[in-house]
C-alpha cells in the first residue's frame, strides 16, 4: 500500500509544481518524513490523509484506488471524505493491533529462547 500511496504523492506533488519540501511545510513535517512517505518507507501518510486530499484536491478513495487518479471536481465527494478517512483509519488500527499481537508473540518467542539457553 505505501509504494501505491508513494507514487501517486510524487505524481500529484509534480502536477502542482511542488517541491518536496513545500509539501512538507504545508503539511507541517519535516522535508525528510515527507521524501520518506514518496519513497514509500513510511506509512505516517496515513495520519495526514485528509490534509494531503485537500492539498492535492483528490478524494482518500481515489488515493488508494490502484487505477489511476481522478481530481475531485464534485463537491459531493467532498462530503463522503470524512465517511471514508473514519473507515481508512480504523482499517489502519485494525492492522496495527494485529502487528502488535505479532510482535508480542514474537517476543514471548524471543523469550523462551533465550530462557532455554540459560
């Protein structure tokens, strides 16, 4: 998802003639964190999904879409943005409590090793 969400960013950033760096200040990071989110490294896209549709005037469903992008041009898709970010983020702490369970697990994995060994 973040390669997909990555390289719609630097598509959308070029058509608006921004610089990386411009688009970090409007969406009050640093230039770094936004180059890593175009890179596709971080998924902190994520917590600026609805400054980033603002800035870019794009619907989050059409940002995550894996066909190409339509600009918003319809004030009504404008309304459900708010309907799909609430689905969007709870999809995203959906995932992130099952890679917290992972990781526990994991660990507890680690652990016994590590206590067999002693």
């Amino acid at each position: 998802m973040n390669t997909l969400i990555a390289n719609k960013l630097k598509i959308l950033r070029k058509e608006k003639n921004l610089s990386q760096e411009e688009v970090a200040h409007r969406l009050h990071m640093s230039q770094s964190a936004y180059g890593r989110i175009e890179k596709g490294d971080s998924s902190s896209w994520a917590a600026h999904l609805n400054d980033i549709c603002e800035l870019y005037d794009v619907a989050p469903e059409e940002l995550m879409k894996k066909d190409t992008l339509t600009i918003n041009q319809d004030d009504e898709k404008a309304n459900s943005n708010s309907t799909v970010i609430k689905l969007i983020s709870e999809k995203l702490i959906e995932q992130f409590e099952i890679r917290l369970k992972e990781k526990e697990s994991y660990i507890n994995q680690l652990e016994k090793k590590l206590s067999s060994k002693k």
